[in-house]
C-alpha cells in the first residue's frame, strides 16, 4: 500500500492545514498523458465554464472565477461511471487511483474518519483567468449536510516557469490549530506553484485559497475532495 503519510506529515497538516508533496507519481510519460488527456477535453468542448453558487441563482463571472470545469464521476469500484469518457482519461483515472490510496490511508491513520465519498473536477484555466478568495466547504458540527473535508489538488502544469502567475495562493492562519492561541490579525500565506507532478492537500473547511491571475494557458489541476 502506498505510505503517504507518517507522523511528521500528519501532524503537519494537522497543525498547519496542509501539506505539499511532490515527485507524486514520479512518472514523465503518465505525467504528460495526464496534460494531454485534460487538455484534450478542454480542446473538444467538453468543459463548461466554471459558475458558483450562491444562493439558488448560478452566477458566472470571470472577474470571480475564471476555470472552465468538468466533473468526472466515479462509481464506488472507482470506474468512472461515463463510457465514452472513461477510454479518454485512462491516465486521469489512473491519478484517481493514486488519490483512492490517500482516502483509503487517512481512513486508516486517522480514528473516526470515515470517509464517505470522494469528487473530482477538472479545471483548465487560460490566460487572465483567476479564482478569488474563497474556501471549499465550512465546518459545522451541527451540520447535517455532508461536506468536504479534504482537498487534493493534483497540477500538470509542464513548463510552468516563474512569471507565468496561477499560483494558489493559501492562507496559512489555521482555526483548526488551537495551539494558535489567537488568531493572529495578519493574513499569512503562501503561494504555491502549480508545477507539474505536485500533489497539494489541505483542510477544506478551515484554509482559505485563491488563484492568481495566470499569464499562461492551460493551466490545469485535477481537484478531488474527500467528504
């Protein structure tokens, strides 16, 4: 089985609310397969511009989020559930896989996790594009509602070079961290690059995130949640 984490990396993204992990799959030819089969789908119109929520009125605005985005569904024996989709995105699926072992490892290493399902979007953004501040889900013990816990945000960005801009930008003040004894009133963060073969995962409820203005396209992430 695959051995992401160990004590150090738990505790760190315990404490600090992420975790960076490069080399992911350490494999040039998947790696540039994973490019090519989500920008394929980009090319043949199979993304739909990215809208958000809010309320019950959709609302689309580039100024606020600048992806164009496609879901991709899989059934719980991890095939995905499109036929015609599935023998395009073979090495997509493959990352899928690789991202099952994590859910399946945190189930294991963390008591109570219990996860209960995963999601997965891809996202192409062009140049300009950009994603203001938001965060992926709020925490609520009260909630009844199933939400996400976990964020994995695999990039493929191959050439990506300083200047290019689309880093996530992550907000480090953790409220998950009650060694935090206050949270300090200055916003911390910092920007990571969207290189290729870097896995990045942080808590969805507590680490607000943005995406600055690219001046490069495609820039491309394969996000899977954990709930």
């Amino acid at each position: 089985s695959m051995k992401i984490f160990n004590k150090e990396s738990l505790n760190q993204l315990e404490k600090k609310g992420y975790l960076i992990i490069d080399n992911f799959l350490n494999d040039l030819n998947k790696i540039n397969l994973i490019y090519d089969e989500s920008y394929n789908q980009f090319k043949e119109n199979k993304l739909i511009e990215a809208g958000m929520n809010k309320g019950t009125d959709k609302w689309k605005d580039k100024s606020i989020r600048g992806d164009y985005i496609q879901w991709i569904h899989r059934d719980s024996n991890s095939r995905i559930q499109d036929k015609d989709l599935s023998s395009t995105i073979r090495n997509i699926n493959y990352l899928l896989d690789k991202l099952d072992l994590i859910k399946n490892e945190f189930d294991n290493v963390i008591p109570n996790f219990n996860s209960i399902k995963t999601q997965t979007q891809l996202a192409v953004y062009l140049n300009g594009g950009r994603y203001i501040k938001h965060r992926d889900s709020f925490y609520s013990s009260e909630s009844l509602t199933i939400s996400r816990r976990i964020t994995m945000i695999y990039y493929v960005n191959k050439d990506w070079k300083k200047g290019d801009g689309g880093e996530l930008r992550l907000y480090t003040n953790n409220p998950n961290n009650t060694n935090q004894k206050e949270l300090k009133q200055t916003e911390e963060f910092i920007d990571i690059e969207p290189i290729a073969d870097r896995l990045l995962i942080f808590l969805s409820p507590f680490l607000e995130h943005e995406v600055l203005q690219c001046n490069f396209e495609p820039r491309i992430a394969i996000t899977t949640w954990i709930y």
